[in-house]
C-alpha cells in the first residue's frame, strides 16, 4: 500500500484550489497565479509523462493491455507515471503472471469523450493491427464535466465503446467531492451503465470506490492541485478496477488451464498443474 498524503498538505491544496477559484471571479490575477502554481506545475510534467508511457510502449510482453483515457491514465499527480491506475494495474498483472506484458497506453492528460473518440481511436486502432489486446480499460468523462452537455457524452462514449471489444473494461466517473457536480457526475455515470450494459461490457464502480474515502481521502489521497490522484488515491482506483481485470485474466487462461490440466495428449494429467492465473 502506498503511503497517504499528509492532512495537513491536502488542507493546504484545498485551501489554494480555492482561492484560485475566489480570485478568478474577483479578477484579481496574480493571486491567482499563485495559487495555481501546484496545477501549472504538474501540467509542466505532461509531456514528461507522456514520454514516459511511449517507452512503455515499446517493452514486449506475453499479454497486451490496451488502456485509454485522460490524465488518470497517465499518472498527472503520481510521483511517477507507472503510478497510476494503468501502471498499477499492469505491475499487479505482471506479478499475478510472473512475466512482463506489454502495455499500451494512450490516454491523454485533459481528454474529454469528445478527443477520445476522435484522436484515440484512430490510434488504438493502429495498435490493435499490430497486436489485438487481451485486455482493454476506459475511464473517461471526468474532463466533460465542466462543460456538461449529457447528449453529447452519450453520443461520444457511444462511439468509443462501439469500437472496443467485447471485454473492454469501462468505469464510471470518479466523486469529486463537490456537491454542484455530484448530480452531473451521476447522470454521466447513469448514461455509461445504460450504454455499457447494451453492449454487455463490465463496469467498475469507481463512483463509489472514490465517494467512501470520504474526508480522509479528499485531505489524504489527492495530488498538489487538489484535483488529480496522487499515489495512494490511484492505488484505491486500481483497486476498483483489479476485481474486473482479474476476472479477464482468468478468462484468457482457462483454456491454457484446460490443456495443462488434460495434458499434452489431451488425456488429463495425473497431477493437477498450479494455475499461471
């Protein structure tokens, strides 16, 4: 478990965050650089991060995961980039396996439904060319609900699932802890059981994953800016996801299961094997 972040520092990004938010309705500019400076400087950290996840890219492996998303994906607020949920998820894999897999990684830092459906398809679908992914995550939305427009989140996240297989992974939309976007966050998250149950992909319940931590998680498992994850806030979004991907890593091994178990002529075994899964 990664450690938490201390109170007294969650206090104090929350009290930034805040008057960041006073000071760019009173028009009073410079303090409101100021109390930004913890965002603009984990914004500094993009392209580092995104390089960061293109050499990931290039390490092979004997499972290939396929993530998409927005700066969660990432890791902005991680105090490295294999931090985040994808990196913990995919560090989980390769232990529950006992080998390294490859890991593509295409979500994008301040990507709402909207770019996702346009810039990341197109490339996860180059991907998918080269190698089909056995297992595919989504997690995005969080970036449309500043400007929230439910139709055309339905119609963007309609087209992303549509173009993802079968046992793609989608979560809802994390709590923000903000009481005047809580009744946006659940009709998003309404409209991606709606279309996630059509299509009859798996759904994971990030939304009350993130609400039960509660105020101790809003001082203790948040970054700098007091918006992004930070280490430990990760960890309990990987934690949400790990059920559903452990689900799919059985299925990609029971039928590997099945042989060993009948042995190489295909009559069962006289000892059962250990499980790789």
């Amino acid at each position: 478990m990664y450690p938490a972040r201390s109170p007294l520092l969650g206090a104090r990004a929350l009290a930034l965050s805040a008057t960041a938010v006073v000071a760019r309705r009173l028009g009073l500019e410079r303090l409101r650089e100021r109390a930004n400076r913890p965002l603009m400087e984990l914004a500094e950290m993009q392209p580092v991060t995104a390089a960061w996840w293109r050499e990931r890219r290039t390490r092979p492996g004997a499972l290939h995961y396929l993530a998409l998303g927005d700066s969660t994906a990432q890791g902005i607020g991680a105090s490295v980039p294999g931090r985040s949920y994808v990196g913990q998820l995919a560090d989980r894999i390769e232990a529950r396996l006992g080998e390294p897999i490859e890991v593509t990684n295409l979500g994008v830092s301040g990507a709402p439904s909207a770019l996702c459906a346009r810039d990341q398809l197109p490339r996860a679908a180059k991907a998918l060319a080269k190698r089909p992914a056995d297992l595919v995550t989504l997690a995005i939305g969080a970036n449309d609900i500043a400007d929230w427009e439910p139709r055309a989140f339905h119609r963007n996240l309609a087209a992303i699932l549509d173009a993802l297989p079968a046992h793609a992974i989608v979560a809802e939309l994390p709590c923000f802890h903000l009481p005047w976007n809580d009744r946006k966050v659940r009709e998003a998250n309404a409209i991606v059981h709606t279309l996630a149950a059509a299509r009859g992909l798996a759904v994971v319940p990030l939304y009350a994953a993130t609400r039960r931590r509660g105020l101790r998680g809003i001082l203790t498992e948040f970054a700098a800016d007091a918006f992004h994850p930070n280490d430990r806030g990760y960890e309990v979004w990987a934690d949400a996801f790990w059920p559903l991907v452990r689900a799919r890593l059985d299925e990609i091994r029971a039928p590997e299961r099945n042989r060993r178990a009948r042995g190489d002529d295909g009559s069962r075994a006289s000892a059962a094997l250990p499980p790789r899964i």
